[in-house]
C-alpha cells in the first residue's frame, strides 16, 4: 500500500488458514484493503496444522502495519475469533494456561498475536469460510498458494 491508513479510514482484511493434512503442510494467506489499494501476504509451513495458519495470518497482517492502525479484520475461523473475543484476556490473567490448568495450544502465536494486537483498534468480523464471500475466497486462495509443494 503506497500510502499510509488514516483513523478516518480502516483497513479491511481478510485472512484464512489451509492444511494439506492437519497436521500437515500448511498456507495462510491475508488479503489487505485500504481504499483502492490492495496488498496480498501469504506464507506457509511444511509441518504444521489449521488452526496455526489461521492465526499466522491474522498476525502476519496485523505486523504488515507500519503504526496504529484501524482495522476490521474478517476472518472464518471461530477460533481465532473466540479466542481473542472470548478466552486471550482469560489465558494472560492465568499464565497461558486453560481453565483446566492445561498450556494454551498455540501459545507461541497466541503472544504473537495479542502483541501484534497492541497498538490497533481492531474490529473483528466472521463469515462462513467457502460460501462465496469474494474476498474470503481469495484469501484461501493465498493460503492455498502459501502451501509449500514436494
């Protein structure tokens, strides 16, 4: 994007996850928008697993911002979005662990991305993946793309 998001105007982004095999070879894409400007990340993993490429592409957008930023992030993954709507601020009182004592799975991006989340005002959208929504489809089609082949 050439030029920078003002508060006026948010981001719109859209992200998803693929997994080949879960666990598996893995792809994330994010497909940002800022007004006519468009920007296309994507990325994967040869071992990995769904729900791990859901969250890298949300953080992968979200640490593509240059400063605070206002953003509507739609995503097709509930848990991406309970988890940060619903379970992060539980998780962080308790140390990263569940209510059942257990380590929180995905810790590491979890951090990742409730740091990434700091310095933005996000508003976070879900639509049911792989119903037509156009620019959920692209998304997974850059997730797709993220796959490592061979």
């Amino acid at each position: 994007m050439s030029r920078q998001p003002t508060a006026d105007m948010p981001v719109d982004v859209f992200t998803d996850g693929a997994c080949k095999r879960n666990p598996g070879p893995g792809g994330w894409g994010a497909l940002l928008r800022w007004g006519e400007h468009e920007k296309e990340l994507y990325g994967g993993e040869r071992q990995t697993t769904n729900n791990r490429m859901e969250l890298m592409a949300v953080i992968a957008a979200l640490e593509a911002m240059k400063r605070p930023t206002r953003i509507r992030i739609t995503v097709d993954s509930q848990y991406v979005k309970q988890g940060v709507e619903s379970w992060m601020a539980r998780w962080k009182r308790n140390g990263w662990k569940t209510a059942t004592g257990s380590p929180v799975k995905n810790q590491d991006l979890w951090q990742r991305l409730d740091a990434a989340l700091a310095p933005h005002q996000v508003e976070w959208r879900w639509v049911r993946g792989h119903t037509g929504h156009p620019d959920n489809e692209r998304a997974d089609q850059l997730a797709n793309r993220g796959v490592p082949r061979g």
